[in-house]
C-alpha cells in the first residue's frame, strides 16, 4: 500500500510540474493554433501553490524526488512576478513630467443595477477622487438623465476626450478623457468585438504620447456560471462536468477571439509614431499568449511600480490580474494603485508615468 501511495505522489508530482512548464511556454503559442494550452496559463498560479506544496513535503520528510517541482519552479520563477511583485520600484528623484494614468472598466456605470445598489455614482466618485490626467475607460455608457460623460469632464476639466460609439441614444464603449490637446485619434478595428479600441495622441508640455484604451473579447459568464463556481455540488458529479465543460468552453472560445484581435492590435502599438502607454481590460491573465503578445518591449506598471499581489477581477476568479497599463521601456512609473472598490466587476488601477 505504502509503495503505491508512493508512486501515486511522484506521478502527481510530475504531473503538476509538467502542466507549470507547460503553462510557463503557452504565452508563445496562440490558442488559435493550440486551444487547450490557454487553460494552463489560467491556472498558472495554482500550479505554482500546489508545486510548491510538494517540494515543501519532500524537503521537510526527506522524501526523494525534491527536485521534480524544484526544477519547475525555477524554470517559471520569473513568472511569478506577474501576480506579485516583488519590485515596489519608485523614481527617486523629482518627476520632470509626470501623467497620472486610470484605468477602469465600469460595467456601464451599472446601468441595469446588477450590484443592486446603483453604483454609478459610487464609480464616479471614485475616477473624481483619483485626479488622474487621463482616464481611460472600459464599457463607458453615457445618455442623457445618465449623463456620466459630463460629469466626469467636469470633474476633471477635461481639454478633450474620445469615446468610441456614438448613437441616437448616447455614447457607449471605450473611452479616454485628458486634461491636456488631443492633436489626434483614431480606431483600431479589431474585427471581433462591438467595442472598438481608441487611441489618443496627448500632448503635454513639449511630450507626445499615445495612450490606448483597449476591452479584449469577454468570456461572457453568466450569472449560473458564478453561481456554479461558488456552490460546486459534490454530491452531482454530471451537474459539475456539464458546469465545467460550459465554463471551459467559452475561456477557449474567448481565447481564440483575443489572439485575433492582438494579432491586428500589436502591429498597430509597434508603429506609432509617438511613445505609447496601452491601458485596458485584457480579458486575460499574465501567463497568455495575449499579454505576452501586447507587452512585448513594453513595461508593465504594476510590476515595475507596486508590491503584493495585483488581481484585478473583483468577483469569483481569485488571483485574476486581467487589467493592465504598459508603457515604453524609456519611460518610468511609480505609486501603481490598485483601488478596491468592488461597485464594478473590476478594480481601477491608477499610476503616474514620467514621460
């Protein structure tokens, strides 16, 4: 018996190693050549907790095998960093030309009160207390009796702004608000999603930056999806593989829609003229093919400018660090602020950029 549970624990241990390098690797390859790798990147934190778990066992018992996770938590270490940072790095000296960057995805300003407590106004508060020289938004809805577009220009004594859909009703999408010109902007047609990708060329002092504001495809989990997650019943096990099966299936299918929405995204960032900060809801984890694609030479603000843990995602996904702000390598950033103030399905994040 002892023999077989030995054998039993050095499989499992190979296994959750094997699956943590094979998260580690996902990032370079797009889930729409190889769909089921995406899966691994998402549990890529859990991995770590769980090879980290063996290898404690095997120190602490002496058990042979230590190696196993050892050798793939080292191999992924440089991951880690991606859901906690280490760094909490600050510019030292006085800032030249600071930007305050926001970034929020406010879920409509809860237009349809799904917080059941109508927690606009409570959003708005919190992009007014923030002060940020630009905001940029994610679901943005605006119309009148609901005037949210107006309210924030006015609070932030906005010189110019972008939102990207306009109709008879109001305004509706991605949106970016500045308190400094606007000398140009534009659209980025993705293909895949309603909400267009804006960018705005800022101009402050003698700098220019652009600045996008980015919502990558949704996995669209419903209501008896959050549910499920959070009352898994152990008693039905056809109930938990059909809730399994459906949450996998729209993570995969969401996964192949981000890939071809980056694959437009990413030559459009590379060729901008002017320095860029990309800001927005990705719709994905660090360990993705996605972030690994948008990041590429770009920094990432909470890694270079924060310490602890960063998720983004206020509801039933732990560890879920889906918002970001990039920007050029040449620049710097310091007090990343991850605000948690759950009235949307996100946190804000907030940060200055010297430029």
């Amino acid at each position: 018996m002892k023999k077989l549970l030995f054998k039993s624990g050095v499989f499992l241990n190979w296994l959750f190693a094997v699956l943590l390098i094979i998260a580690d690797l996902s990032v370079f390859i797009s889930p729409d050549t190889v769909p089921y790798l995406a899966l691994t990147g998402l549990f890529f934190p859990f991995l770590v907790i769980i090879n980290f778990l063996f290898l404690i066992f095997r120190i602490f018992y002496k058990k042979p095998h230590f190696f196993i996770s050892l050798v793939a938590l080292l191999l992924s270490w440089y991951r880690i960093d991606d859901y906690y940072s280490f760094r909490n790095k600050q510019v030292i000296s006085a800032p030249v030309n600071p930007l305050k960057i926001m970034s929020y995805n406010v879920r409509m300003f809860d237009l349809y009160n799904w917080t059941g407590n109508h927690a606009g106004n409570n959003m708005f508060d919190v992009i007014a207390n923030e002060h940020a020289d630009v905001i940029c938004l994610q679901e943005f809805y605006s119309r009148k009796g609901f005037d949210f577009q107006s309210k924030i220009i006015k609070a932030q004594k906005s010189k110019d702004y972008i939102i990207s859909s306009k109709n008879k009703t109001g305004y509706s999408g991605n949106a970016i608000f500045s308190k400094y010109p606007i000398i140009s902007s534009g659209f980025v047609d993705v293909g895949t999603t309603k909400q267009k990708c804006i960018y705005a060329d800022i101009v402050k002092q003698r700098d220019t930056v652009r600045v996008y504001s980015i919502h990558l495809a949704s996995i669209h989990l419903s209501n008896n999806d959050y549910e499920f997650m959070q009352n898994i019943n152990d008693n039905n096990k056809d109930k938990n593989i059909e809730g399994v099966k459906g949450i996998g299936s729209k993570f995969l299918d969401a996964s192949q829609i981000r890939a071809r929405e980056v694959e437009t995204l990413v030559p459009h960032i590379a060729s901008s003229p002017y320095p860029v900060i990309v800001c927005g809801d990705f719709n994905d984890p660090p360990v993705s093919f996605t972030y690994h694609s948008l990041k590429s030479d770009l920094k990432d603000a909470f890694q270079e400018s924060s310490i602890g843990i960063g998720h983004t995602y206020a509801k039933s996904l732990p560890l879920f660090r889906i918002d970001f702000i990039l920007y050029d390598k040449k620049m710097t950033s310091k007090a990343f602020n991850r605000i948690r103030k759950n009235y949307s399905d996100h946190y804000p994040i907030s940060c200055e950029i010297e430029l």
